[in-house]
C-alpha cells in the first residue's frame, strides 16, 4: 500500500524506457523497405515460425469465415458492429459554415489497421477500428495481422466480413507497419495506421511517424480504479484481472481512502490470480506493476488520477458522478460498478483504441474523425474582405513582411483589373 508520494516514485522508475529494441527495428524497417515481400517473408518464418506461399487472405475465405463460427459469436459481433456504429454516427463531423467561411471534411483515401494476433485473438479490435473507418467512408481499408500457423482465426476474418475491410495480410510486427508505410508488391502503402500492437509496433510507429500517419504510440494497457467502503471487493479484483490477463506487462492501479478496502482486496487477490486460467501473465502483471495507493481525500484521488492518465478509469464509489469534470486526463471513463471496462473494450459503443502512458494529457481516444481529414475555405466578398483587411495589414506590417501587406493594401486601393 502506497501514499501520493511513494506512488509516484515508483511509477517514475517503473516508467524508464528500455531503448535497446530500437536499432532493430530501424533495421526491420530499412530492410522491408528495400526488400518488400522478400523480407516480410523472411520475418514471417524467424518471428512467427510461419511458412507462407502468400501474403493476402484469399476474399473467398474471408467470406466464408463467418460460417466456421458459432451462431452465438456471430450475433454478438453483428450486435457490438452495430452498437459501435450507431455512437460512431452520432459524434460523426459535419462541414460548418459560419458565412463566407467554412471548414470542410473527407474520409482518408487508404487506412492500415493492426490487428495483434500474439497473446490472444481479438476480433474485437476489428470491430473497434474498421467500424470507424467504414462509418467515415474510408475508400480502402486493410488489415495486417500477425500469421497463425493453422490460419488467421476465423472470428478475426468474420469480424473483417462484418466491418466491410477489403483486404486482409498475414503480418505482423514492425514489419507489417512499415509495409503500410512504404508498400510492398502486395501490401499497398496506405495513409494512416491504426490500431493496439506490442512494444515493436508501437517503436515503428513512432519511428515512421510523418512517412505515414499513426494514431497514436501505444504503451501497455492500463486500468485505474476508484473504490471506496461502498465498492464491491470481487467486482473490484476480478477488473484488477481482467485488465492484467491483457499481458506481463499491464498495468493495474487500485486509489481508495479507505485503508481497510485496500487490505480486503490484497488479501484476496492471490488466490483469485490462482483460479484464473491466465495465471501466468496474470500473476507477472501484478507482481510488477500493480500499484495499490492510499489516498488521503477525494482531492488527492482526483490529484494522482490526473497525474496517472490512465487509458481506462473505473469509478465504483457510493457516488461517482462527483468526479465527472475534476478528473481531466483519462481514455475513457466508466461510472458504476455496471459499467466495467470490459464492456467498453467489446460491445459499449466508443473505440477501445485509447491514449495510454499518460498520454491522455494531450490525446483521445480513437473516434470515426481520425478517420477524415479538414480543410477550410475562405471565400469573401468585398465587403467582408474591406472590414477585416485593416487588422491583418497592421499585423503584416508588424512582423515586417511588406509583401504581405502589399497584397492587402493593393485590394483597398485597386480593386478593378488593370
């Protein structure tokens, strides 16, 4: 059990970043650049000890995916696909016309979307990410997702029949990103990337920021809960379980003022991580990077959220609503103990792609507008231009650009053609 103080010495040495993978993924990246399909083949036998004849999931058997899974799965991921579309409409941009000005928006031409593939099969993130990009009319979106050696797990390829992604390829890691990036004779090169990945992913992703677009640099996953005497102690550990089961390195933070909720639930919590049947990624999160913290009022909970930035925050006090608006930087935020984040990760309706590693001070969570690009227009007449042209030629002349301020002033004085 940690205070304020102690919390955040720990977290600042558990922070430092270990910079070793970065010469080989520079490599990975200047070779798939170089080499293309040769090299992503390559990476595909060393990485994955998969063989493959070729790339790209053939369109016929992504089509007859969704009949190699049960009728129960189909419908949970047609309702989730539904249910995240809906809420993707709804806080969809508009063009805005404010009278002779006005900003216009248009879907991205070609989107990338990771799928990972390594600790676990997640369709779900298909649905998370290619929704949102069908909702802005992406013209063309694909999908890389690390090979299995009996096939891309059929939930992941229905989930992409669901969604309308295009095109699927047997890539993953760093190699797969900077294929999109750069292209290869099968994988075409794209626009933006998106989508969770592994430290690799992430490091490329920073790295070819710029070459193409990213959503965001991911570190691991995170939850942040709020409990209080009023919180239900199984409902606490088990989210405590569901977020570190993500992989070893998940971070789980658990903030009360009450001291002997924090005993009760360190006092259950070893034996709930033994019946789990993740154990072992389970018992190695929490070993290292579960953070138990003493707070000394609502203030000081509100204080160290803000300063964590958690990618997930669970509020399941008596009343937390009360933290609504005083708690700024966080990913996504569920309110009671019926709105766990597993819900938001599959079937709530926002992305489950958010800002984690304290980056939600700065950043948001995945939404259909990454997926569309603005601009605006300016389009005045005379006298519109005539009442605000004296306010930039006195800028212009301010900052010395005399040209400026010429193609101002001639407006003023001439305005017939010579």
């Amino acid at each position: 059990m940690l205070s304020k103080t102690q919390f955040i010495e720990q977290f600042e040495q558990d922070r430092q970043t270990d910079d070793r993978n970065t010469e080989s993924v520079k490599n990975i990246i200047q070779d798939v650049k170089e080499n293309k399909d040769h090299a992503i083949f390559k990476y595909n036998q060393k990485f994955d000890n998969v063989d493959l004849d070729q790339l790209e999931v053939p369109q016929q058997e992504i089509k007859n995916s969704i009949n190699l899974i049960s009728d129960e799965l189909k419908s949970a991921l047609e309702k989730s696909h539904e249910q995240i579309k809906n809420f993707q409409q709804k806080i969809k941009h508009d063009n805005v016309t404010t009278g002779q000005t006005y900003q216009l928006y248009h879907p991205i031409e070609k989107v990338g979307i990771y799928v990972p593939g390594g600790k676990a099969s997640y369709p779900s993130t298909v649905l998370m990410t290619a929704t949102l990009a069908k909702v802005a009319n992406v013209k063309e979106i694909i999908v890389v997702t690390p090979p299995q050696k009996d096939g891309i797990d059929p939930a992941i390829l229905a989930a992409c029949h669901i969604t309308g992604v295009n095109r699927v390829f047997q890539v993953g890691g760093a190699q797969s990103i900077a294929a999109l990036a750069y292209g290869t004779e099968s994988i075409p090169k794209v626009d933006k990337i998106v989508g969770p990945g592994n430290q690799f992913v992430s490091l490329s992703k920073q790295l070819l920021y710029g070459v193409v677009g990213i959503d965001q640099i991911a570190g691991p996953s995170e939850i942040a809960l709020i409990a209080d005497e009023h919180s239900n102690v199984d409902y606490i550990i088990q989210d405590i379980l569901a977020q570190a089961e993500h992989d070893e390195q998940a971070r789980t933070f658990l903030l009360s003022t009450d001291q002997s909720f924090l005993t009760k639930v360190s006092q259950k919590l070893q034996q709930a991580i033994d019946q789990a049947p993740r154990k072992n990624i389970i018992e190695k999160s929490i070993k290292n990077y579960h953070y138990s913290i003493l707070t000394a009022d609502i203030n000081e909970t509100i204080d160290v959220v803000n300063y964590i930035a958690p990618e997930h925050l669970s509020i399941q006090t008596a009343e937390p609503s009360i933290y609504v608006g005083k708690i700024k930087y966080v990913g996504a935020m569920f309110l009671g103990q019926y709105s766990p984040e597993a819900i938001g990760d599959y079937a709530a309706g926002p992305s489950h792609v958010l800002p984690t590693d304290q980056t939600a001070r700065f950043s948001n969570g995945l939404t259909v507008n990454d997926f569309l690009t603005s601009h605006s227009v300016i389009h005045l007449d005379e006298h519109a231009y005539r009442e605000i042209a004296p306010s930039a030629i006195a800028l212009a002349e301010e900052e010395g650009l005399y040209q400026h301020k010429q193609s101002l002033e001639v407006r003023l004085t001439n305005n017939k053609e010579s």
